[in-house]
C-alpha cells in the first residue's frame, strides 16, 4: 500500500498524536505475555519500534523507556537504541530492567559516557564481568560508585585494579575496605598509602594470626633443616611461619650486643643508613623493609616493627627520637602522632603484628628479582608474575621510591 500524502496544513498535531499513539501501542504489544505473542513476532514489533522511536522526542522515548523496564524480556535492537541513549531515557532500564544481561552492560558502558556507567555501577546485583569492565575506564567516580553497591560482586582482578588505583586516589582506601573481597595480601600493600583510620581498620581487620599454620607444618622445620635448608622457597616459606622473629645469626655478627642495644644507639645518635639496615637485621627483616619502616610518615609501622620483635615501649619511643619525629606539641601536649603510633603498639598482639610485618618483608624484598626491579623502576607491569602475590605487592609498594 502507497503511503498517503499529507497537505502542508494536515503536518500539525494530527501526525504527531498518530505517532505517539503508534508508539504507545507497540510499546504495549512488546509488553505482552508469552502466552500472547512469540519471541519473533516481539522481535519484529521491536524493529517496527525502534524505527518510530528514532525520530521521537525525548520525553517520548523516555517513557517508552519506563513501560519496558519491568520486562523481563526485550528485543536486543530495542535494547541496544535505549541503552546509548540520553541519560534520562537509559535510566530506567539501567537501573531496574531484569531483561539485560551482561553483554547488553557492557556494550552500553564501552559505547555510552559517564553518565551511563555511574547508572550502571549502581545497578541491582552486578556481576563480576560487568564490575571489571566498569574498572576499565578507571573512572575514579565509577569506581567508587560500584564499591558503594553491596549488591555488586567484585572478582579479584578488579579489587588487585583498585588498590593499585587507590594509591593516586585516598578517596578509594575507605572504600575497598568496606569489600568482602579484599584480602589481606591487598590490605597490607594499601596500608604504605592509607591514613591513619584505614590503617588502623587494617590492623583490626586483617593482621591474623600464625598459629593454625605453625601447628600444621611444626615437623617440617626439623625436614628441612635435615636438608640444610637447602630449598629456597620452602626456607622462606617457614620464615614467613615460624614463631621466632629476631635473627639470632645476625647478633653474632652485629656490633652491637642486641636489638635494644642497637636501638638505644639510634636513639642516642640518631638513624643512619647502616643502623638502619643493622636494626633490620637483628630484627629478622630485610634493610629494604627497615628503611621502608623507618621512613614512613605516619609511624604505625615503627609500632608494629618494635611489637613483633619484642621491643618495649622505651625502645619504641627511642626509635621514635631518632626519626626525629615530634612527641609533644608546642603547648606542651602529647604529639597526636606519637598517641597515635602507641595505641597501636598497645592493641596489637605479638604474633599478628608478626604477621603484617613479615608479609611486608615478603613482599618487598624476598620477591625482588632483576625483572621485578625492572618493572618497578620502568613500570611494566606485565613483566611481573600475575600468580605472585608479593611480586604485584612490591611492585605498588615500592614504585614511589623508584620515582614513579
């Protein structure tokens, strides 16, 4: 049938009613149950629809928009024009329709903007493929939205993307600690970069104890010092498990005559490079992770170094002076930095302040290799092991002394 001609004065507000009855009524058609209309007579009702609603206002497709929201099915061309559309128009079925799935998601946030994908990350139960697609942007507002969804699931890969993120963006730290799915190899490499309150969550959170793993491998020390603790990856294995912290080999060689007599000369006389690297020694860590401890503006981890290792609380505040940070305010008040770093002293235990502290060892040193080095100093990350967990944790924790 030829399409009837229209005259100059019938191109008024008869034409347009037509089209917004038009689209009401498919509209309402793609609505219908299964038991009315087949999945290809709504496919070919949707292409008729999507015809009309590209020349619609706004407001119109809008409210096509909000019609087709509760639809638990959706023709996939309908889908694709209402999800790139004007913010107000995706709205509602980014946020309420159980019709898309993940591809749907992720065709939307690679060919819309911003707006869409903070609609998106909001969203009612998002996936984990959909989570890390989000990530991709790395779109700090984006970002932070998703961590705010309760109801978002979050795969490793995405939570390892966000605290390397958090470390140019603080504004994260909180955030990620809210997730069930951090764990505590991420929330030890965030605590360098962290305040004070989310190093302290960490703390309470995630420094655990040793002592179901030191129970289950108590007879492996004696095997693998038959060996001559010949196997380098079981040897630091069991360093990383074993109860004694300070090393007894290192006194022997030290000039001083213990850990305390090394602190009271700092102390004294103040840190220097080799008593740094001397108090790391005796302390069964490497000079890397003690000069990372000792320079590190908060001071928690001076607390945790002088609380895994026995220290006392004078030694603690020895080590406090030679750093040359304040105890007092200029009122004569207690520094809140030097409150600070004791409540932590205080609230630890000897064995999880153990655990964090050779973690950071671990990491930051018993992972090092030539090609970590590399990675760190020239920032390719793709020369690192993706499997290693103390490699990708040496290689955000120390990329700042590397100058990046």
């Amino acid at each position: 049938m030829s399409e009837p001609r229209v005259r100059a004065e019938e191109t008024g507000t008869r034409p347009l009613r037509a089209r917004r009855a038009l689209l009401r009524r498919l509209a309402d058609v793609v609505s219908l149950p299964a038991s009315r209309i087949n999945v290809f007579e709504r496919s070919v009702v949707g292409d008729l629809l999507v015809d009309v609603l590209r020349t619609a206002a706004t407001d119109e497709r809008r409210r096509v928009a909000e019609r087709l929201a509760p639809l638990g099915e959706l023709p996939d061309a309908l889908k694709r024009l209402l999800l790139r559309d004007e913010p107000e128009v995706a709205r509602p079925l980014l946020e309420e329709c159980a019709a898309l799935s993940d591809a749907d998601l992720i065709g939307c946030a690679r060919d819309a903007g911003l707006e869409h994908r903070l609609m998106m990350a909001a969203r009612r139960g998002l996936s984990e493929v959909v989570a890390e697609a989000l990530f991709n942007w790395a779109e700090e507002a984006v970002i932070a939205a998703v961590l705010r969804n309760d109801t978002a699931r979050l795969p490793q890969s995405a939570v390892e993307s966000v605290i390397a993120l958090s470390r140019n963006a603080p504004a994260l730290c909180a955030l990620i600690l809210r997730r069930p799915e951090l764990r505590p190899s991420g929330a030890y490499v965030m605590f360098w970069w962290c305040g004070a309150e989310e190093r302290r969550i960490i703390l309470q959170r995630f420094a655990v104890s040793r002592e179901v793993m030191q129970s289950s491998v108590e007879d492996v020390f004696a095997l693998a010092a038959e060996e001559g603790w010949s196997d380098p990856v079981a040897r630091k294995a069991l360093q990383f498990i074993e109860r004694r912290q300070r090393n007894r080999a290192a006194v022997a060689k030290s000039p001083y005559a213990d850990l305390e007599a090394a602190v009271a000369a700092a102390g004294a006389g103040g840190l220097t490079r080799e008593l740094v690297a001397e108090i790391g020694y005796l302390s069964g860590i490497k000079p890397l992770t003690s000069a990372k401890i000792m320079g590190d503006a908060g001071g928690e981890p001076l607390a945790i170094l002088c609380k895994a290792t026995g220290l006392a609380r004078r030694d603690l505040a020895a080590l406090w002076r030679a750093m040359r940070r304040p105890e007092t305010t200029a009122d004569g008040a207690e520094h809140p930095d030097w409150r600070r770093v004791q409540i932590i002293y205080e609230m630890l235990a000897v064995d999880r302040a153990q655990t964090v502290l050779r973690y950071w060892n671990w990491s930051l040193s018993s992972a090092l290799t030539p090609t970590l080095l590399r990675a760190i100093r020239e920032g390719e990350e793709a020369l690192i092991d993706e499997y290693s967990a103390p490699e990708r944790a040496a290689l955000l924790a120390l990329a700042e002394n590397f100058g990046r």
